[in-house]
C-alpha cells in the first residue's frame, strides 16, 4: 500500500482512531467516500465487515460462556488462554483489511474460527460440569437430611427404650 493510498482514506492528516464502524458500507465506513453501492470494492468492502463482524460476534459469545462458567467456579484458565489467540487473529484481520483481499481475511477468520470453536465448546462443557456439579450438591444434601432425619428417629427410639 502507497502512502497516497493510506492518505486517500485516512485524510489530510486527520488520522482518526481506527474503529469497526470505518469500515464495510455504514454511514461512519471510509469506503463509502469513494466507491458507488454497485462497484466491486464496495461490495468487498461489505463482505470483509460482515465476516468481521460475524468473527467478533463469535469471540464475545465464546467469552460470555467463560464467564459465565467462571462465576459458577469452574476452572476455564485455559480456554481463556486460548481466546487470546483469537483476539489476536481479530487483530490481525484488523491490519489485513488494508489489503482489501476478501480471500486473505476469509482464511485468516477461518484459522481464528476454529479456535473460537474450541473455545465455544470448552465453555459449553464447563457449563455443563457446573451443572452437573449442582445435581451433585442437592442430590447429596437431600441424601444427609434423610441420614439426618433417620439419626434423629433411632436417637428418639433409643431415647424411649431407655426411659421405659
């Protein structure tokens, strides 16, 4: 990329943060200043922000299963680790849509896909095991109050066989 071709969608020195809504075809996209609805760029542009934004939609609902099973007191350190991964694949893709080659981002978010996937079906897991760790505790709580009850009954039976 050529410094006029940065220039071209960042401004004349008016360089502003970097955000998702710059690019794709929003009313805030960059893309949109320079290319018709009906042009081939415009529809790249289209395609890379709905893949982006499916890829982030993935990796935010993977993190809420962490942690989500993380307040229920499983150990998810390590699909937490590997979401890293992920948001660094988001990063790069990031970077990557200043290449404008739709094929390129595609098989990036591919590669971060697959690792958003195990960490969707690790949290799905531990959410599991949460809940299976729950049936535990009230299957063992009602098995001690019973054991309880039936203590206090064979107290209260050998209770009344000594004062007769």
């Amino acid at each position: 990329m050529e410094l006029s071709e940065c220039e071209a969608c960042h401004g004349n020195h008016k360089i502003l943060p970097p955000s998702d809504e710059m690019l794709g075809t929003g009313e805030k996209a960059v893309c949109i200043q320079c290319h018709e609805p009906d042009s081939e760029p415009y529809q790249i542009a289209s395609r890379i922000k709905e893949k982006l934004d499916a890829f982030i939609k993935k990796i935010r609902h993977a993190e809420s299963l962490l942690e989500q099973a993380d307040r229920q007191g499983v150990e998810v350190s390590e699909p937490k680790f590997m979401l890293t991964e992920a948001n660094s694949t988001l990063i790069f893709v990031r970077n990557l849509t200043h290449s404008f080659s739709l094929m390129e981002i595609e098989e990036k978010i591919g590669d971060g896909e697959k690792v958003v996937a195990e960490v969707t079906n690790a949290g799905e897991a531990a959410l599991r095991e949460a809940k299976f760790r729950k049936t535990g505790l009230i299957i063992a709580t009602c098995f001690i109050f019973l054991l309880s009850i039936a203590l206090f009954l064979k107290i209260r039976q050998i209770d009344k066989k000594k004062s007769s």
